[in-house]
C-alpha cells in the first residue's frame, strides 16, 4: 500500500508508520492480519477509518484524523485485494500470506 502524502513529514509518519505501532518485529497490522484473518481485519480498518472521520478536528489535527482514515481506507481495499488471491506483503516488504 503507498503511503498517505502530508506536508508535515511528522504527521505523515504518526499516520503511515507511528512508533508505538513499530516496536516487534511486525507491525501490528500486519500481525493482525496473521491472527485474526483477512475479514476480521478489513472490518476492524472499516471501523477505525470511520472512527476517525466522526471524531475529526476534536482530538487531533483535522487533517492528520482524515489522514488516518483514509488509510485504513486504503488498508482495507488493500487486504481485500489481497484475500482475493494477491499476495500479502507487509509494511516492510516480507511476504506473509
């Protein structure tokens, strides 16, 4: 999946790749998909995507919430693709399913 572009090359990383989601050797959404399975996933990025853009401007930066949301937007089309017989790589390259 290509990554969200923001002028804020700080914000743009708290929505593509945030640390507290880097500290195993997986990226949590990527483990996610190895434990719960594909629909799981896309469902809980179907969630999220629309938890961000109800709460936008009232916890965060606007721009940075629509950002979020509309990666997992992305990441759920993604993982659907994906479920239809593409291949999974996770953030770092390594295929996984």
């Amino acid at each position: 999946m290509e990554d969200i572009k923001l002028e804020n090359k700080e914000m743009e990383k708290n929505v593509n790749h945030p640390d507290h989601y880097n500290t195993h050797p997986m990226e949590c959404i990527d483990e996610m998909v190895v434990v719960f399975g594909f629909d799981a996933v896309i469902d809980f990025c179907k969630c999220n995507a629309w938890k961000y853009r109800y709460r936008a401007g009232n916890k965060d930066d606007i721009k940075q919430d629509l950002a979020k949301s509309d990666w997992y937007l992305n990441k759920a089309k993604e993982l659907q693709s994906m479920k239809n017989g593409n291949p999974y790589y996770d953030s770092r390259g390594v295929k996984l399913l």
